[in-house]
C-alpha cells in the first residue's frame, strides 16, 4: 500500500477520525492547520490505544508509552509504529481508526518535517493528552473488572480536565502567537489561562454528558468527596433511579462548566474582528458545547447511556451555518452566549 500522504492524512483520514473538529481545522488559517491538525491524528491515536478494550490495560499502557516516547523523538526500546499498528489495528471496530493506527509512521515523518518551535509544540501536547491516558489506564480498573472507581474530589477533577482538554487551549493560544501576528493582543499570560479554561469547559461537557457510559467500564469521573455530600457512592449511579437522585450535583457540576465557558467566550470575543476564521474556529465548539449542556440539564434520563444528550451532526451543521452572521459582531455574540447561559441557569439554579 502506498504511504499516506499529507493530504490524506489531514483531510479524509481526519474526516474520518473527527466528530466536529474537522469543521475547525478546515476554517482555521492555513499556516496553524499543519500542526494543529497533526497534533490531533497523534492524539486520537494515542486514545485509539488507551481504548481498545480488547487488550489488557498493562499492554495498551505500554504501547502508549511507546507511542509517547516515538513523538518526542526517543526510540529506545520503544515498539515501532508498524508495530503498534499491527498488534491493535485488528481489534478496531471502526475502519478509519484501524487506517489511523496503520498511518502513524508517515504521521510521525510529518511530526518531522515541521518547523522546530511547531514539531517542539506537538510533541509537549500529545505528552501530556497521553498523560491523561496515562492517568486513566492506572487509576480506573479494567472495563470488565465489573468494579467502579471515583476521582477521588474536585481538584482531581480539575487536574485531569487540564490534561485531557485544558492543555489543548494552551496549545491553542501559543499555535495562535506563532502563526497569526496580532491575534493575541494585550495580556497573553491572560489569554493562556482563559485558553486553558476554554479547554476545560468543553472536557467538563464531555465528562457530564458521558457519564453514564463510562460508569459502565468502571470509571466515574464525579468526585467521591461531590457524591457524598449528595448522599451517593459510585456504583448508586448505576442504579434506575439514579438520574434523579444525582440531578442536583449535575447541576452544581454544570454551573462550574458554565463559569468556564464564560472565560471561554471571553477567549473569542478578544480576538480581533478580522481575524474571522480563527474566530469561527473558536466559536463552534462554544456553540456545541453550550447546545450539549442545555440538553444535558434538561435530560431526565442523563445517566442512561441510551439516551445520551449529543446533537445530531445535521444540527452541528445548521449551528454552524447560523454562525457565519454572528461572527463579525461582539454585540451579536454577547447576546447569543447570554441567551444560552440563562436557558441553562434557568434550569439549574
């Protein structure tokens, strides 16, 4: 089979590996997409690995180290990528991440090829989103151990919605400094850590909507110390009732994700009007992320894997479209972000 090509790899194959991101990538400006878009194929492929629940835990860590150890240039002892490739891609139920696993070695020629201060940038990002892999491989017990472990309390929480998503929005804001001059104005120190919660308000979207399904391989991502001062342990929120008996700290949990969604608003609003495409890049998963959490406070089974609160990809692309006016207008954005934020507070205060 031919070698993947640069094209392929940032186009259909990250079509393919990407809910929404893809729509990012493709409005970002050109010279951000490379790297960004490259740290994103790295990163899904290092969650290809910590996921396949086929192999046992201890393996899927190791080939994850190995992966880490690769991106920063380490070969050592690390398993090669045809390697990683060929032990894992059988056991992928979807064909464009068996075809990711199989594409790591051109991605990691491309890693290669990029400018130094860009290939230094992904590599630090993919380190630590993997170890936020990391984290769950060796805190959560394996999918079918038929056990389920808590984050032990909020700063746990904080700390691993930086790794997995904050440190995304870091990335993001020094990838922004470097490739479009006059982007990050004023206070960048202040841009950075509004970045960072601008990550964290999309992972704690992910964490609330998932959880049903992750308490089923064991995992649950609410604090023991926020689940006991609701009068719950873990395994009660595997019970039917647990929706209800759980709403109250779903909504304690949704006002927190709210506050960082106002910084992650402020983010956009303080990027300069004429860099459009990068304010659209930032706009869309505010839009997203606001829509899921509306639908997550509303949700009377939000615990039920079955009835999952996810847009369906047609709406995502209805927002999108109905984004295109707003974007030029601070005015029109405000009042958009406040008419999601009471819709959401009225729910939950």
């Amino acid at each position: 089979m031919r070698e993947p090509s640069r094209a392929f790899l940032l186009g259909p194959l990250l079509k393919g590996v990407s809910r929404s991101f893809y729509l990012t990538l493709r409005v970002l400006p050109a010279r951000m997409r490379d790297p960004v878009g490259l740290a994103y194929l790295l990163a899904r492929a290092a969650d290809t690995i910590a996921d396949t629940a086929l192999v046992a835990p201890e393996r899927r860590l190791a080939l994850l180290l190995s992966l880490r150890r690769q991106v920063n240039g380490n070969m050592g002892d690390a398993a090669p990528a045809p390697s990683i490739a060929a032990e894992l891609a059988r056991h992928q139920q979807l064909s464009d991440e068996r075809i990711l696993l199989e594409s790591l070695d051109p991605a990691l020629a491309m890693l290669m090829q990029l400018d130094p201060a860009d290939r230094q940038a992904v590599r630090q990002i993919v380190s630590t989103l993997s170890e936020g892999m990391e984290f769950d491989l060796r805190t959560f017990p394996d999918e079918r151990a038929a056990r389920v472990v808590a984050l032990p309390d909020l700063a746990a929480l904080d700390h691993y919605t930086y790794m997995v998503a904050g440190c995304v929005g870091e990335f993001w804001t020094h990838m922004t400094a470097a490739h479009v001059p006059g982007a990050i104005n004023g206070d960048s120190g202040a841009m950075l850590r509004s970045g960072i919660r601008f990550g964290k308000a999309l992972q704690m979207t992910n964490v609330l909507r998932d959880c049903g399904k992750d308490l089923r391989i064991g995992r649950c991502y609410l604090p023991a110390s926020l689940l006991e001062q609701h009068g719950l342990a873990p395994r009660d929120l595997l019970l039917p009732d647990a929706s209800a008996r759980a709403r109250a700290m779903m909504h304690a949990l949704a006002a927190m994700t709210l506050d960082h969604f106002q910084q992650a608003m402020a983010y956009t609003l303080a990027i300069p009007r004429r860099f459009v495409r990068l304010r659209l890049a930032c706009l869309w998963p505010i839009l997203i992320g606001m829509e899921t959490l509306l639908l997550l406070v509303r949700n009377d089974q939000w615990l039920d894997p079955a009835s999952a609160s996810k847009m369906p990809r047609s709406q995502v692309y209805r927002m999108v479209a109905s984004s295109l006016p707003m974007v030029w207008s601070n005015g029109l954005l405000r009042r958009w972000f406040a008419h999601q934020l009471r819709g959401i507070e009225a729910v939950i205060r």
